[in-house]
C-alpha cells in the first residue's frame, strides 16, 4: 500500500525574504539597466558624430594640400572650424557638431549661402578642436574631443557629472570621446588629478613617449550670458 501523503509544509522565512528582496530590487535593477543602456546609445551616436567629423576634415584636406580648416582660414575656435566645412559644402548640417546630455546643441539653421551665418553659433557645438593639424599629423594624434572645463592643455572634465548636461561633462565610468588624426574614435577612461578628471597619460604622449608639442586648443564658442 502507498504511503499516506505527507501534509505540504508552507514556506519559510527564508523564502519569504528571498521574494521579498527580488519584489524591492527588481525595480532598481531594472532602472540600472535602463540608464545604462540609453548612456551607451547616446554615447555610440555622440562617437559616430565625431567620426563623420574627422572624415569630413580629411576630405577637406584631400582638396586643401592635406591641411584641415581651421589651417586653411586661420580660425580660432572650433565653432568657426566647423562652419568653415558647411561653407564649403563639406557638411550639409550643423547636427553633427552638437552633443547628447550636453548644454551644446545645434536648433537645426544655418542660414544662407554662401556665408551660413547662422550655422554652428556659440551655445551649438559640443567638441573641441586640436588645431593646426593635417594628415600627415601622427594617426594617434589627438584631434577632437567632448568640451572640457578649461581650454589649455591637458583638458580636464568634471567628476561625478554623467548625464549632467553641463559643460566638462562626462559618460558613465567617467569616460570621455577623443577623435584621432587617423579618423578613430577612442572611448578613454580618465584618471583623477587633485579635484577633476584628464587624459589617460598614454594620449598625452607620441609614439615615441614625448609629450605633444605645439598644441593649440580651438575651444568652443559660449553663448553670451544675458545682461
């Protein structure tokens, strides 16, 4: 004959806790994810807008003895770098030139050939040039990066300001995008130095371990503050 079956027992403590914390915790892992995978989006069409950037300088330099815009017209910020592209039909948009979580962004005009005045005006662009540089520049060179909070050299980003629309932002895990002479993107983790981030020391170097020289920083162009 078959056992009589024994009575189920309920769930204990343990169990209850378990269900408990997965209740709790679902909706922040949930949210943990979320966040992250919107900064890596963002962040992938922030790293493709500096790719189309650094592809149209080179094409720029292909009809200009290999020398970027900014050589060519003797410009001092990047703002002007970059209209100096849409003027020449290099660029058909200023889009590409402003940022995601960034107090930089483009309103869409650029007005009327063949000097697009309205085109890339302070307050719309979100990268920094490296200026006087050409093709036959070092591939690792630094050429464009996200806006720092200063404009000397070696830039520094603010800590702790990941999806802060704020200027000297930075991504999560406190990286940054730098575009290169040879068209690359590179995603760089900062380090800490005193109370902000900077460069890595390897993107402070050239191939033979010397510190760049002759930098010249083309910054953005800020809005002027209303009186």
């Amino acid at each position: 004959m078959n056992e009589p079956e024994k009575p189920r027992k309920g769930w204990g403590w343990m169990q209850w806790l378990c269900v408990l914390l997965a209740v709790c915790l679902t909706p922040l892992l949930v949210s943990v994810i979320h966040d992250s995978v919107i900064d890596l989006a963002y962040r992938n069409r922030q790293a493709q807008s500096g790719k189309d950037i650094i592809f149209a300088f080179k094409v720029f330099a292909n009809d200009n003895g290999s020398t970027f815009p900014d050589v060519r017209a003797k410009l001092t910020t990047s703002n002007q770098t970059f209209r100096e592209l849409i003027k020449h039909e290099y660029v058909e948009t200023e889009n590409l030139f402003g940022g995601y979580i960034s107090p930089y962004v483009s309103d869409g005009f650029i007005g009327e050939a063949p000097e697009f005045e309205r085109a890339v005006q302070p307050g719309e662009n979100h990268w920094v040039v490296l200026g006087g540089l050409t093709t036959h520049s070092q591939d690792a060179h630094p050429v464009i990066y996200e806006n720092a909070l200063n404009s000397t050299w070696p830039p520094k980003w603010k800590p702790g300001s990941a999806n802060q629309p704020v200027r000297g932002r930075v991504w999560r895990g406190n990286k940054i995008l730098v575009g290169l002479v040879d068209g690359s993107i590179s995603i760089v983790k900062t380090r800490e130095v005193g109370d902000s981030l900077t460069l890595p020391e390897s993107m402070l170097l050239d191939y033979k371990g010397v510190p760049w020289d002759d930098i010249h920083i083309l910054d953005i162009e800020e809005k002027k503050a209303a009186k």
